[in-house]
C-alpha cells in the first residue's frame, strides 16, 4: 500500500496514499481515519483549517506531540 507523512498544523502522521495516486510531495490532501480520501488545492485548505477553527475542532493540536 502506498504510504506517505502528512503534516498537518506540525503534527505529521502517516496515512495510505492508495485512494489519491496522483498526491505527490507538497499537495493538499484531506485525511479521514488514516487515509487520504482527495487532494486540494491550498486556498481550500486553508478555508478547511478555519471551519475547524472555527467549530472547535483543533483542540488536539494544542496536546504537545512526540518528537
């Protein structure tokens, strides 16, 4: 399965490309249960990042993270 690290607000992780083959090094993608389900463009992502902002939702982000 192919593989990649995301990083997402200095949090990296690693999820499947499997469902994005075109992703390539430095795209947006967006990331549920451990998979990368499309790729965006940085507008959309950022536009992504404040409705999460904005719900709530980046509460884990303040959790300090392993190294």
């Amino acid at each position: 399965m192919p593989m990649g690290k995301v990083n997402f607000a200095g949090i990296s992780k690693e999820v499947c490309l499997a469902y994005v083959p075109e992703a390539q090094v430095g795209d947006y993608v967006v990331v549920h249960v451990g998979f990368a389900i499309s790729t965006i463009d940085e507008a959309e992502a950022n536009q992504v990042f404040a409705y999460l902002a904005e719900m709530g939702e980046l509460a884990e982000l303040a959790v300090p993270q392993p190294e």
